[in-house]
C-alpha cells in the first residue's frame, strides 16, 4: 500500500467493532508496524525487496510477538494515551499478544493482494492472492473504511437514544457499504493516484527471434508478451493477435516522462490479465530503478496500449 495510513481506515471499524476482544491500541500499531520494512529499503536504498519477510506470515508471526512484549511493558502510556480518546483498555499480555498477532496478519493478507514480491505464505514461493483485488478498489476500501471507523467511534462515545439511532444508521451504512465493495469487485479502476506514470514505451520496430520471459492470454483475442534482454534500453511489450500475428511491439522506456529521466526498467515478469469493460488489464512486476514494484498496463479494446504504471 502506497501510504500507511491506508491500513488504519479498516483497522479502525475493525478494532472498534471487536473492541472487547482486542487492545485497540495495540491492533492499529501493529497493523502498520511491518512496513518498516520497504521504509528502511527505500531511505537506505537497500538491494533487497520492498516487502520482503517480515511481509509473510512467518516473518510477522515474529514483528508480532516481539511488539507484543513491548507493548505490554508499556502497556500503561497506551492505556493513558487511549484515554484522551476514552478509549481506554485494561488488557492481558494475551489479549495484546493476540491483538498484534491479528494486526500484522491483517496488514500482510491486504498488501498480498496488491504486490507480486509478497511471498505471504513463505516457505511457498508463491502468492494465490496477488491480484485478485484491484489497485483502486483496495485503495477505495480503505479510504472508505475511515468513515466507519469515524461512524463506530460516535457510537461508542454516545449514550442513550443518540447511541440507539448511530447503531441503526451504522449499520445501515456498514451494510451498504459491503454491498458496494461486492459490486464493484469485477470493475476495472484506473491507476492510483500514488502511481508512477503514465508511460506509454516507445515503437519498437526490429525483428525479435527469442521466445517471450513471459505471455499472458487476453481471452480468445491477443496474447500479450514480454521480452528481457532482447534491447539493453529496455524490456519489450509485445501483442499478438489470436493467429500470432504481430499486432504492436514498444519499448518499455520511461525515460522520456518528465521527472523519470534517469529512469529504467530492467526486467519484467508478467502476472496476470483480464478483459473490463474498458478493453483489457494486465498486471505484473518489474524491476526498474526504485527496486521490484507491480506494473499495471491498460489496453483498449482493440488491444492499443492506452498507458502503464508503476506502483510500490
């Protein structure tokens, strides 16, 4: 996720809506606490990945457990802390144990949908969840959820007739709210505001005698291909048509979009693709100058590229 605080919107109906069962406090430090990780990748400019292990499971079993210990000696300051906001908790070290435990989970089971370098179920090298859920749709959860959270914490600070009718409403609006996240599930987003791009490559017109890194099918119509090492400025996006014949072919350059001048991608892998409404959506992840990052290309429905992004 692009901001950390995106984890904070459904952690916060989350933690208030199960606000016996867990340390609020706890919950929301420890449902950000993983991305100290690509913090401390990108500010020292790290060659490792951007969601390495503490982004698995394994790996935030241990944030987890270690917070757990840390925030129960402070479990004091919290409690105070929590109180400006009477929101004040007296927890065991279990409660606050599990609270973290839930917290990082939660953290790692969203970001696994939007990041091909998560690998949540290490040892498996593989991730089922990655793009099963659009960038902006996740982006919308998210920010839609603070107003929830903002609804559930009136409730809890309400009393009588004022409590009864914020409940009604809340509900109402929570299962309103659930309906439209289903709805909009199969919907394909434009890019995140947070993106690198758009980038659109530039033509690409030699003769490529190697067989694709990597090809996605788009339904019975083309089949989009991706070449490494082929051109050393850049890989090459290709597109058939259902017959194999070359429909385009363009360099994967940014360079040329302003800000991105000492830009370049080095490798990509392609992911996954699917038709929208729009034309076509295809996904995957590339190694450029800020490190692997998930890479989404648009086509329209007669296959043109329309634009791709980059996005940590």
């Amino acid at each position: 996720m692009p901001l950390t605080p995106f984890h904070w919107g459904p952690s916060s109906w989350i933690g208030l809506l199960f606000f016996r069962f867990l340390n609020l406090c706890a919950f929301l430090i420890a449902s950000v606490i993983v991305d100290v990780e690509p913090f401390f990748v990108l500010v020292l400019n790290l060659n490792y990945p951007l969601h390495g292990f503490l982004h698995t499971f394994l790996g935030g079993t241990i944030v987890a457990i270690i917070l757990s210990g840390i925030l129960y000696r402070f479990r004091g300051a919290m409690n105070k802390i929590m109180g400006v906001f009477k929101l004040s908790q007296e927890s065991s070290f279990k409660t606050i144990l599990f609270s973290c435990i839930v917290g990082v989970y939660f953290h790692i089971f969203l970001d696994s949908f939007l990041f091909a370098d998560i690998k949540p179920f290490l040892p498996l090298d593989t991730n089922p969840l990655y793009g099963l859920v659009s960038y902006n749709l996740m982006y919308l959860f998210c920010g839609s959820s603070f107003v929830l959270g903002g609804l559930l914490y009136a409730v809890k600070l309400s009393r009588g007739k004022t409590r009864l009718i914020l409940k009604v409403v809340s509900s109402f609006i929570f299962a309103g709210f659930i309906i439209i996240m289903l709805g909009l599930y199969w919907l394909s987003w434009a890019h995140s505001p947070f993106d690198d791009g758009p980038f659109i490559g530039v033509n690409y017109a030699e003769d490529i005698e190697v067989h694709p890194n990597s090809k996605i099918t788009l339904g019975n119509n083309y089949v989009f291909e991706a070449y490494n090492g082929v051109d050393e400025r850049a890989p090459i996006l290709v597109l058939r048509d259902n017959n194999e014949k070359l429909m385009w072919a363009r360099l994967m350059v940014v360079s040329d979009v302003k800000n991105y001048e000492n830009c370049k991608v080095h490798e990509l892998e392609l992911s996954r693709g699917r038709k929208t409404p729009t034309g076509y959506h295809v996904q995957g992840v590339a190694f450029w100058t800020y490190g692997h990052e998930a890479v989404n290309f648009y086509l329209d429905r007669e296959g043109k590229l329309k634009e791709f992004y980059l996005s940590w």
